[in-house]
C-alpha cells in the first residue's frame, strides 16, 4: 500500500508496508478518524520518521503512546507541540539533563523538535490514539510496525545510542544487538519511577561521549 513518509524509510521498511498486518492497521486507523477525535493530527503520524532520515539516526528514545489530551501529540514521544504545558515526564528528563550538563532547561517549553532534526528517533511504540483514552490503539500492529523498526536500525545502522527508559521500552529493545550500539537502560522518567534510577543515569553525557568516539557529532541537548 502507499503510505506518505519519508524517502528513506519507505525504502526500508517496504516489506512492512506491503504486508497483511499493515493493511490492516491502515483500515483500523483510517476507520478510527473517521469516527472520531485521534491523536496525533494524521498529519503528524509518522512525524518521528519525517524529520529523521533512516541514516541520520543517531540516537533512539522509545516511549510507549501519544499523549491523548488535546493540542499534546505531534508524533515525537515525550514532545508536545509548542505552548502546551509540559508534560511530568519532560520535567523529569529536563531536570536530568539540568543535572547533567549544569545548565537551564527547565525554562523551556515542551517541542524536542530539534532534538529530532539533529538525529534523536522520538518513537512511540503505537503511533495513534484515541481521544482520552490511553492504549486504545495498542495490539492493532502498531507494535509490530515499530518492533520492525528497531530491528532494522539494530542490523543495518552501527554505533547507535538506545535510550530504553522503564521495563516497556526495555523490553521492546531486546533485539538490539550489544556489540553493534550503545543501550543505556534505566527506569521511566515518570513521577512515580523517576526516582528509581533515572536521575543521575547520566544517559545524555553517556551518548554525547560514545557518539564522539566513534566520530558523530554529539546532539546539541
């Protein structure tokens, strides 16, 4: 089937497109905004791969689903649009980064945009949802789609840096292969796990270092 999304992804994940599954989670999908409010805007669905080439990927941060409230959800996981207030988990992770690099981010507002533009795959495991209901679109092959591309970046990309926050992401990133990237895992940045060992993972200096080393500019956090 045809699907819009970036050039170099299309290419790569053409088998996933064509196949039985993603037929059907297209017709799922397709039937749920006809029928009522989803989220994010169709046209911000496939937002994560739009903005991030398959071989400019640099960094890989999974999360589970969009935020389901309003003006929230733009296809980049943990990133709301700008003017929304930021959500508990983003605190989280700015104050980690606050820490890490001795320097104001709390004073920003909720876009990592520009987090995506320099090489960060902002993934969400499902890409769609329902107005206020969270996992409304979970085991419709959105899962499937994504798993697929993990898999890819792990065997055709090398010296990747995986961010796997909480026991979803973790185990979403077990076919990542260890000896061909760099997997940093730690608990969720929510506010009911943060403080059990996301802050002081350090995860960001750690990938701004190993990137380095293997001659990739760092991302500017």
């Amino acid at each position: 089937m045809k699907v819009k999304i970036e050039p170099s992804w299309l290419e790569v994940l053409q088998d996933q497109f064509e196949s039985e599954y993603f037929a059907q989670l297209a017709a799922f999908v397709k039937s749920a905004y006809a029928k009522g409010i989803v989220y994010p805007p169709g046209r911000f669905i496939f937002e994560a791969f739009n903005r991030t080439p398959f071989n400019k990927v640099k960094v890989v941060i999974l999360g589970q689903d969009p935020y389901h409230n309003p003006n929230q959800a733009h296809g980049l996981c943990f990133s709301v649009q700008p003017g929304v207030e930021v959500p508990p988990s983003l605190v989280n992770i700015y104050k980690e980064l606050e820490q890490e690099y001795h320097q104001p981010f709390l004073n920003r507002n909720g876009d990592l945009s520009h987090w995506a533009d320099q090489g960060v795959l902002l993934l969400n495991a499902t890409l769609t949802v329902n107005a206020g209901q969270a996992g409304s679109h979970q085991g419709k092959g959105w899962e499937t789609f994504t798993d697929a591309v993990v898999k890819k970046l792990s065997e055709c990309r090398s010296n990747l840096v995986f961010m796997l926050w909480g026991s979803y992401a973790q185990r979403k990133g077990a076919v990542i292969d260890r000896n061909r990237h760099l997997v940093l895992e730690t608990a969720h940045p929510s506010p009911l796990s943060a403080f059990r060992g996301f802050f002081g993972c350090g995860h960001f200096l750690k990938a701004d270092a190993y990137l380095r080393e293997h001659g990739i500019e760092p991302v500017k956090w």
